[in-house]
C-alpha cells in the first residue's frame, strides 16, 4: 500500500482579490478539481468581485459570481507550496521553502468585459502551464 501524494497547493494573491486572482483560483480549480488545493486573497481585498471579471468568467464556463474577495493571510501562505502573486509586489509575505511567482499582467480593475478578455486568456495559459508543471 502507497502512501497518499501530497496535493500540491497554490495561492493566488492580488490587491483586491477581485479580478486576476480570482480568475486564476477558479482556472485552476476548473481545471485540476481535485488534484490541486487553491486558494486566493488579497492584500486589500475589496467587497465584491469585479461584475466584468464575472463576466468574463461565465463566458469561458466558470461561474464566479458568488466568490468573496478575502484578506491575505500568513496562514494562506504558510499553507501554500506556490504562491503567485499579481501585481501586489512587497505586500506578500515571503516564507522559506515557497515557490513565489509574479505573473506581470494588467489590472482589470475599472475595465469592461472587452479590456478583461485578452487578461482572462493570458490567465488561463498560465494557469494551464501551472498545472502541467504541478501535476506531470
């Protein structure tokens, strides 16, 4: 008898929590259902998710309208093998033995579903790419 593999887990951390890293949380939890843990949070989360990142979202299948931005935690990161950050730069806690990673991609914040398009398909390559690396 094998022991279980360790689920590897990724956090994905902009200021608002309302745009790029939710995007990125629910690609990946799309994409990897069980087999990667996902988190996302912001160091400033606002209230409500962006309605043209929702939007944009439901297009490509994935319904996030229901996500709650959430405050960035040490914990999250503690708990996290990958941590992606978004635009939040010296804000994230940085921990010993963590894959950091900055994804450089413009804000969609104050954008309509037009602007948000071109952000969301650079976001799911990446993630697609993430999950290759992760998983084999």
């Amino acid at each position: 008898m094998t022991a279980p593999s360790h689920r590897p887990s990724v956090l994905f951390v902009c200021v608002h929590n309302a745009g790029r890293s939710q995007m990125a949380a629910a690609f990946l939890a799309h994409l990897a259902g069980d087999r990667v843990e996902v988190r996302s949070a912001g160091s400033a989360p606002a209230d409500t998710v962006n309605p043209a990142v929702a939007e944009a979202m439901k297009e490509a299948g994935i319904d996030i309208s229901t996500e709650t931005p959430k405050v960035l935690t040490v914990d999250a990161v503690q708990a996290s093998d990958v941590v992606i950050t978004m635009g939040c730069g010296d804000t994230c806690p940085v921990f010993p033995g963590k894959r950091y990673l900055d994804w450089q991609l413009d804000d969609p914040a104050g954008q309509g579903v037009d602007a948000v398009r071109p952000i969301r398909d650079e976001i799911e390559r990446r993630v697609r790419e993430l999950l290759t690396e992760l998983t084999g």
